[in-house]
C-alpha cells in the first residue's frame, strides 16, 4: 500500500543527494526539505517562469512566506498547474498582494478576545489555543497569514505556561483546543508535555487538536505519535482536506492510524474560489472523508482576512453546495456551513431553510426534493414553567452544585426564569442619550 511513485522518487532526488524511500516517508526529512523560494520550485517542477512573473512572486513572499512539503508538491500536475487545487493552496498568487477595503487584519478578533497571549475564550465553555506558529506548509488561504510563518515561533515554556494558567484559573473552560500554526509542528516529547498539563486540569474534560498534517505531510503521522496521543484521551482531531485530490494512499494511511487510537476525527473545509466552489466536487470529497472515518464537520467561508480577495465566493455558493448535500447523501457526510463573525461574534451557521411556514398547530416543511409537507404539533404540551430549579424537576438532572447555569445571548430570551426582554446594542445614540439622563 506504501507509496512511492516515480514522480516523488525524482523530487527527492532533485532535493537531495540522500533520496530514498524511507527518507520521502521520514518528516523531519520532508520538513528541512520544504520548499521555500521560487527558484527551488522551478528546478524541481521543471515550472519555469518568466522574470516579470518572478519579481511579483519575489513581492507576495516578503508578506506570505512559502512552504510546501516535498510531499505536497509531489501532488501538482505539472501539465495543468494553473488550474491545479494542490497548487492553489500551496503557491503564491498576485493577488495576495490585493488588500480589500473590507480586509480585517486580525479579521476574527483573535487577539482582541485573548486574556493572555495565545489564547482566544470567545465561547463560554472552550478556548482557542495556539501553540505554535509554523505550520509544514503555508496554505495561501490561511486566516492567520498574518501572524504564520514567523521565525522562530514555537512559544517557549514558560509562554505556554501562561496560557495552561489561565485554563487553570478558569473553571468554565472544558474543552481545549489547540491550534497555530500546526501543533504538529512541535516535537511529540514538547507535545506530550502540553497535553499532560492540560490534562491534569480537573475541568477539562477534552482536548481538540486541529492539524493539516494529514493532509499536506502525512507522514507526521508516525507510531509513535499516535502512541503519545492515546495517552491523552479524550482527544479529538480536526483536519482540513479540501479537494478529493489530497487523499491519497499517504493520507488514507494517516487518518487510519488516528482513527485506529480512537481519536475522532473531523474535517474542516474551506470554501476556496477556483479550488472546490462546486457541488459535484464537495459531495466526492465529504464521501471520501467518511469512507477514511472522517466526520465533515465545517465548512467555512472564507475569512476577511488580508491576501484571501480571490479566493471568497458568494456566500450563495455554499449554500447551494449545502443544498446538494441534504438528503443526497448521508447525513453524517454533511458539514455545517458556518461564516466566522468578522469582529469577533463566532462562528454562526448558515443553511439552507427547511422550515417555511407554520400556524399554531402546524409546521410546513419542505425536503431535500421540494416535496412540501406539513407536520401537525401535539394537541396538548404541559409547557413546564422552568425556573431553573433542577432538583425538582421530574427529568431527573443530576447537577453537582458545581455547575453553574447561566443563560446568554438568545437563549436568555427564551428562558423562562429570566425577565430580560430584549437584546440591546449598548452604544447607540438612543442608548447613550439614555445613560446621559
Ligand atoms: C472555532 C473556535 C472554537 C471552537 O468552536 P466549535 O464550534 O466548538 O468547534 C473555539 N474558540 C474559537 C476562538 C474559535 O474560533
């Protein structure tokens, strides 16, 4: 099953000297080997350039530096590279240098939400917490392009410590989620440290790690990785496959190593302009994820981050890739379509609508076919008054006086126990003209 096909045979010995198979399945081989300036790519693709061409490339990788693992490389079709998706993500295009009037520089408030460098708590329950910032290959499309790349960024012990502390002092966070960067970037003994930090943490109860090594270096994926991983459970990992063309038998490999540890796995796609916008390609691709036990779990459209300009699509495209998933294939297969709130809000959902009218007894539903159906509700609900008070509730929730209950957003105004009535953006003129009496 093992492969090594000729192309990656004479890509390895175009690199090195050293070419062999078990050097091309070796990471740390394909890591110092990473090709990172366009003359090198030339030399290996036999993709030649002309000057002008260059000078532009030359400009875009001051900003966006270049990476792209051996490995990942071996995966263009020369003959085609333009329009080719592997190529796409992995080398530099004019338009990054495009700034958009609405390009947000940290375009989700990563940092404005950080109580402490490399952590972001947005959400009540779980933090984002980036631990690196290398990554085996720079995707062109990356969200954090601005922060990514920088020399010499794995945070040292004692800024890791910083962010370990705040999860320590920190109840509510029970869900950890490492990212970067590429967590997999760091050695798996520095790794392993992380994760029994976090893991002597008596709240929380699951680490993510979101990784697209599987995708662009496969072979990160070793026994003895895995090994460490399983020490950790529960674990979870998110990777990022976004074309059909990136599972490859190395890759198929690597998720099946994972998933044999246990470690559910998920997959976060971005939605990419000349990339996947296309429904008959998004189906191929959610079906070869389940078929490697690999859940689809986002797909996102794409940030407003600076450089992203020729990658985003009406957000109409996803729905209609959304569309064509519903009902057309397993459940299971279907990520949840989600624009990341530029300025911080989250991400929110956007899906197509099932639910297109209802009276007080009456839903009307359309399917995936347009069949339109109406589902008639209970001629009687009890509608129980909740206050709150789980002990003397008849659905038997034990609650440890631990857990606390606290109501936000939305969820507040359908609480029964709460008397807030409306949410109110605070600085209005009509709200400061009210503080103001
Ligand atoms: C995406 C994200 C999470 C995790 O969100 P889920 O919807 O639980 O996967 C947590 N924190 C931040 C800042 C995020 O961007």
């Amino acid at each position: 099953m093992e492969i090594y096909t000729e192309k990656q045979k004479e890509i390895s010995e175009t690199i090195a000297d050293d070419a062999s198979h078990s050097n091309w399945k070796n990471y740390k081989w394909q890591l110092s080997h990473a090709i990172k300036d366009i003359d090198t790519f030339e030399d290996i693709t036999s993709i030649k350039f002309d000057e002008e061409e260059k000078q532009v490339y030359e400009k875009v990788l001051e900003k966006f530096p270049l990476s792209i693992t051996p490995y990942y490389l071996s995966l263009i079709d020369y003959d085609n590279y333009k329009n080719d998706p592997i190529f796409i993500q992995s080398f530099p295009d004019p338009h990054e240098l495009i700034i958009s009037k609405y390009d947000i520089k940290d375009s989700l408030a990563e940092d404005t939400d950080s109580p402490v460098p490399g952590i972001t708590h947005r959400y009540p329950d779980r933090v984002l917490f980036l631990i690196s910032n290398i990554c085996g290959m720079y995707c062109r499309h990356c969200t954090r392009k601005r922060r990514v790349g920088d020399v010499d960024s794995i945070p040292n012990r004692s800024e890791i410590l910083k962010g370990i502390e705040y999860i320590k002092n920190t109840p509510v966070v029970r869900d950890v989620l490492l990212s970067g960067g590429d967590p997999l970037m760091l050695s798996d003994s520095y790794l392993d440290w992380i994760l029994t930090e976090l893991q002597a943490i008596p709240h929380v109860e699951v680490i993510r790690i979101g990784t697209r090594m599987p995708v662009v270096l496969p072979y990160r994926i070793t026994d003895d990785l895995v090994n460490m991983l399983k020490k950790h459970h529960p674990i979870w990992i998110n990777t990022q496959f976004n074309h059909p063309r990136e599972v490859t038998a190395s890759s198929r490999e690597a998720l099946s190593m994972l998933a044999n540890a246990g470690i559910p796995l998920g997959n976060q796609s971005v939605l990419l302009a000349g990339v996947n916008d296309c429904p008959i390609l998004m189906k191929k691709l959610v079906q070869k994820m389940v078929q490697n036990r690999v859940r689809p779990y986002y797909l996102y459209q794409c940030d407003l981050s600076e450089g992203l300009t020729h990658f985003r699509t009406p957000v109409g495209k996803g729905i209609e890739i959304i569309e064509s998933l519903i009902g057309h294939t397993s459940g299971f297969a279907v990520p949840e379509y989600v624009i990341d709130a530029p300025g911080g809000g989250g991400k929110i959902r956007v899906m197509p609508q099932y639910l297109i009218s209802w009276s007080t007894n009456k839903v009307i539903l359309r399917n995936y076919e347009g069949v339109i159906t109406s589902y008639k509700e209970p001629d009687s609900y009890e509608p129980t008054f909740c206050d709150r008070n789980c002990d003397e509730c008849q659905l038997q929730l034990e609650l440890y006086p631990a857990d606390e209950y606290k109501a936000v957003g939305i969820e507040k105004l359908l609480a029964d126990h709460d008397k807030t009535i409306s949410l109110v953006p605070m600085n209005t003129d009509r709200m400061n003209r009210r503080n103001a009496q």
